[in-house]
C-alpha cells in the first residue's frame, strides 16, 4: 500500500533530509587519499548522533541479505557498485567513492547517496560517469510530477544512461520513503512512458541511479553477500536523493548533500 504524506509529513521527512544532507557532506570533507572507509563511517556515526538522528542502516536485514547490515553508511569503491560495507583499506588518488546514508530523525526516515573522486582523478571519463549519474537522477526527478506515472520517471533516467552509453543496474532501483526506509512503491530506474503508477502530490520517494562504465546490468555480490560489484571490473556511480511530489513540482528533501 502507498501512504501519501501529508505536508508536514513530508517537512519531518525534510528534516532528516538535513541531517543527511549534512553528514554526507562531512564525510566528503574528511575523504582523502590515506583515510580509510571505516573512518568515514566512523565520522558519519559521530555526526549522526551530534544531529539527534539514528542510523537507518545499521543492523538493518533486508530478505536479499545473509546477515544483518554491519555499519552506518555504504561505501563502494571503484567496480563495487552499491552496498559496500566500509573497510580498513586506505583510500587512494583518483578511486571514485560512492557513499550512502540513511538516517531516522523523530521517527521519519531520509536516503541519499553521491560519488566523488579522491585525491587526484586518474581518468577524466570517471567524472563524466558521475556526471552522468547526477544527469539522470536530475532527469528522473524532474519527470516526478503530478500527473505524471512512474514510468515517466524510469524512462528519463535510463534514456540519459543510454545516449551517454553507460550500463545501469536494471533490477535495483529507488523506493517509496517515510517511516521506513523502504515503503512501496518501487522505483524502477528504467520505464515506459505514461505507464504504471499515477504520481500524486504527497508521494515521498528516493529515486537511485545506479550506472557503470561497462556493459549493461553485469554484476555479483562479494563472499560478505552485500557489496554489489561490475563483473567486468568498470568503475560505477551511485547517486540517490528523497523527494516528494508536490502540487508546486518536485521538491528534493536531502538537497544538502554534496553533488
Ligand atoms: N540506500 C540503500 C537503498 O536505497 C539501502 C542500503 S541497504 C542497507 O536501498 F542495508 F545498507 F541499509
Ligand atoms: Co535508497
């Protein structure tokens, strides 16, 4: 069932937005060459408990995992696309880092998620991947209007992946947000347009591309059952924000996060 938002609803979900907002742009102030992901997920613990929030992530067990979710933010380096589990293996020049964070403020839930580069970039086409990623979540939330369906939404997201000639995860994508982190509906990162749901004002989704350098839609999960990598090793971007379809347009609710 899909739960509209009443408008101050939608404002609390706002106000963890904040928090993330906040946090993922500490994290990307302390990402350096020699840190390691444990630090920035021992930072954004820091932050999140400074800001009155709790971790969404942590010990969270969605059916899809072996174990319960062992740290506060994802981290994925390189070819690991999404759901990165931060380890103790120190950054270095040009890695591209993607970095995910949900948090609880008050009972009301936010998702967001950025790629940057570390240090010294090691090839200019890492940036135009996250630059494109950036592009299609842009395209994805501006089709999120009333009136419009959620096909609509798919369908600018991957025809932005398609005519810069990146792969995309196809069966993970972006989901409805509000007490939980994930409500219905889903929100497929590809589509038809003017087909399936009906978007209305009060609808509080996280919408997620997920593009690789590489080929379509080719990955598999590490021994830990969480980090998703490229099978053919390319390098992948991950860029999330929550919003809420209003009657004055889309309006993002973790728009402090780095870009
Ligand atoms: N932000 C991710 C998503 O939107 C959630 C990560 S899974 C977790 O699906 F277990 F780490 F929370
Ligand atoms: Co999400």
């Amino acid at each position: 069932m899909i739960e509209l938002k009443t408008p101050g609803e939608v404002d609390a979900i706002a106000a963890a937005g904040d928090v993330v907002g906040a946090v993922l742009t500490a994290v990307a102030e302390l990402a350096a060459p020699g840190v390691t992901p444990d630090e920035l997920d021992m930072h954004a613990a820091e932050q999140i408990a400074a800001h009155g929030a709790k971790a969404t992530f942590l010990h969270y067990h969605p059916q899809f995992a072996p174990t319960p979710y062992p740290a506060v933010t994802c981290i994925s380096v390189n070819d690991a696309v999404v759901h990165g589990i931060p380890t103790g293996v120190p950054l270095a020049d040009g890695d591209l880092l993607s970095v995910d964070l949900a948090v609880h403020l008050d009972g009301w839930c936010a998702d967001a998620a950025f790629s940057m580069i570390v240090g010294a970039p090691r090839s200019p086409r890492d940036q135009v991947l996250i630059d494109t990623t950036e592009a299609a979540l842009a395209a994805g939330i501006a089709a999120a209007v009333p009136g419009a369906r959620m096909g609509d939404v798919g369908h600018a997201i991957e025809t932005v992946a398609r005519r810069a000639r990146f792969g995309m995860l196809r069966d993970h994508g972006g989901h409805g947000v509000g007490r939980a982190m994930h409500e219905a509906p889903q929100v497929p990162n590809e589509g038809k347009r003017r087909k399936g749901l009906l978007l209305q004002p009060g609808l509080v989704i996280a919408i997620e591309p997920m593009l690789q350098a590489g080929g379509r839609d080719t990955y598999r999960h590490d021994a830990d059952g969480w980090t998703l990598r490229t099978k053919d090793g390319s390098r992948a971007a991950h860029a999330e924000h929550t919003i809420a379809v209003t009657e004055d347009g889309p309006r993002i609710l973790t728009a402090g996060r780095p870009r």
